[in-house]
C-alpha cells in the first residue's frame, strides 16, 4: 500500500467538503473561517494587552508601597525624605544607620 502524500489530502478533503456542504456553500465558509480567524487575533490582542495593563497597575502599586516603606523608615531614622528619589534615599538611610552603628 503506497503512502499517500500531501498533496492528495488536501484533494480528498476538498472532495469531502464538496459533497457534505455543495460548492455552493464553499466561499460562505471560507467567509465565516475568515470572520471567525480576524475576531480571534481580536481577542488575542485585546487580551494580551489587558495583561500588559494589568502587570504595569500592579508595578506602579508595587513602587506606591515601596516607597511608603522607605519614607517610614526614614522617618524612624529622622532622615529627610523630602525631594530625594528612591535610591537617594536609601543612600541617606544607609548613612544614618551606618552613624548610629558607631555610636
């Protein structure tokens, strides 16, 4: 029994085609294959960037809390959060506790 190849597939699943929905039916098919294909990279796409926003709202969040912690800390510390970035201010805190070790 010989193998068949790719080609005769497509042909035989053409025919099947042909005699379940007629060759009328075939382009309102491939229409509506068409239709269906475009809502799904919709979809994909709008899904994707829903996670997108979702991921930066729960960084931005991340940072919020972030910084409440250093500004307490730095309260704590009488280090003067004010006007300093997050890194700035962890240089001051850093020094502050480093002063207070060797007290």
């Amino acid at each position: 029994m010989a193998f068949i190849n790719g080609l005769e597939w497509v042909i035989i699943i053409l025919v099947i085609v042909v005699i379940f929905f007629g060759a009328k039916k075939i382009p309102e098919l491939a229409r509506s294959m068409g239709k269906a294909t475009s809502e799904f990279q919709k979809a994909r796409i709008e899904a994707k960037r829903t996670i997108a926003n979702e991921s930066i709202e729960r960084e931005k969040q991340q940072t919020s809390v972030d910084r409440e912690k250093l500004e307490s800390i730095a309260e704590t510390l009488g280090v003067d959060y004010s006007n300093k970035n997050d890194q700035d201010l962890k240089n001051a805190i850093d020094e502050e506790l480093k002063k207070q070790g060797s007290q």
